[in-house]
C-alpha cells in the first residue's frame, strides 16, 4: 500500500513538474503551428508564450503571446518585420484582449488589384475587438495608387499629384487641374471629394475588419486612421 501511495505522489509531481516547466515550449508550438496551419509563411517565426502559473498554457490560456516574424506573408498581407504582442489569449478559444505592436516594410494587396499597395509601417495599441491602427503610407507609393486609380477611373493618365496637408489632393490632367478633399466614404473607402462628386482612390481587402476613419496628409505622405476587430480576424 505504502508502494503503490509512493508511486502515485511520485507521478503527480512528475506531470506537475512537466505541466511547469514544459508548458511554455508546448504552447509555443503549437501556437506556431496554428499561425501556419491558418497560412502564415515567414523565413524566421518566434513565438513567446507567457503565464502565471505556467501550468495555464496548458489550458489554452496565456497572460501574454509575442510574436516576432520576418518576410511574413498571410492573405494579401506582406511584411518585412512583424513584432506584435497579445494579452489575455485565449488559444482554444481564439481570442485575446488587447494587443500591441508593429508591421513594418508592409504590402497590402487592393481588393480586385494584383498589385500590391507598399506601406511603411502599421502600428496597432489597444482592446483586440477595436484596436487602434495607424497606417502610414510614403509618399511614392500613394502618387502610384493615385495615378493608377485616375487612369482607371478617368481612362487617362494625370501629369503630377500633389498632397497639401491636412487633406487636400491636387492632380494635373491634360487641360484640367482637379482639386479635392480626400475622406473616408461610409463603406471605409479612400475617395477624392470633389464638386462633381466622389472618385474611389483605394479600396482594402474586405476580408479584413478594419475601418478607416480618418486620412490626412503628413511628411508628403498619407496617415490612416482606424480600428481593427482583431478577435474577428482571428475567427475569419
């Protein structure tokens, strides 16, 4: 009898030990193999998974998630480096609670375009189902989505693009200057406001449940803001 209660205080401490101890490199796997399995591609892919007590990442169930990648691919989404970190995760659940961090080097692919949109950088901060996101896009890489969207929308080409701060677009066509306010239209699309109506300068891939809200001219380039549903995304 003495045997038999030995063994078993011998075995519970021997899975309690495992569940401490080995709990993080687990949960770490297997949250690299979820990012993959959902069609997450990077050339190098860390994940840290953190919780008091560790034993919780048993359960699915971590205080903080990192995530750190480099040339990720997801979706339409490129990016040269991806740091993000997560609060409250729920791993079988597939939720979290708040989220914080950065997408560099970013390309967003347009909804019905091949092409992609280059971004320099996303930062997101704040609650996962309406997380703040600033969008910053450089200046080239908006006169090239401005362009491709006059010569769509026009069927010819404009000679010059000017961006006035806070959120004037000025554009130069043959025989024609064209002045107008850049606002976010109601369905979260970048249109030009003009006296003759609205032209859709840029559409984002509605599979993703980000709103933009605002747009203003900063450093010749363009600055978006929004909020991203991240539990939404992590659900879609």
């Amino acid at each position: 009898m003495r045997g038999c209660l030995f063994v078993l205080v011998v075995a519970a401490a021997l899975i309690g030990a495992i569940a401490w101890f080995a709990a993080e490199p687990v949960v770490d796997t297997v949250v690299r193999s979820a990012l993959e399995g959902s069609g997450v591609r990077a050339s190098s892919l860390t994940v840290t998974a953190t919780s008091d007590p560790p034993p919780k990442l048993i359960l699915g169930r971590a205080d903080s998630l990192t995530i750190d990648a480099s040339d990720l691919d997801w979706r339409t989404l490129h990016a040269t480096h991806v740091q993000l970190t997560l609060d409250g995760v729920d791993l079988f659940g597939r939720t979290v609670t708040t989220i914080h961090g950065t997408i560099e080097g970013a390309e967003i692919a347009e909804d019905g375009s091949p092409d992609p949109i280059p971004v320099a950088s996303i930062a997101l901060d704040g609650p996962a189902d309406e997380a703040a996101v600033t969008i910053t896009v450089e200046r080239a890489a908006v006169r090239a989505v401005i362009l491709a969207a006059i010569q769509r929308e026009f069927g010819t080409g404009a000679t010059d693009v000017q961006l006035v701060a806070p959120d004037v677009l000025r554009l130069t066509m043959p025989g024609a200057t064209i002045e107008g306010t850049m606002v976010i239209a109601s369905d979260g699309l970048l249109a030009l406001s003009t006296r003759l109506g609205e032209v859709t300068m840029l559409r984002v891939d509605p599979a993703i449940p980000l709103q933009l809200r605002s747009v203003s001219v900063v450093d010749g380039g363009l600055r978006f803001g929004g909020v991203l549903d991240m539990n939404g995304l992590l659900h879609g």
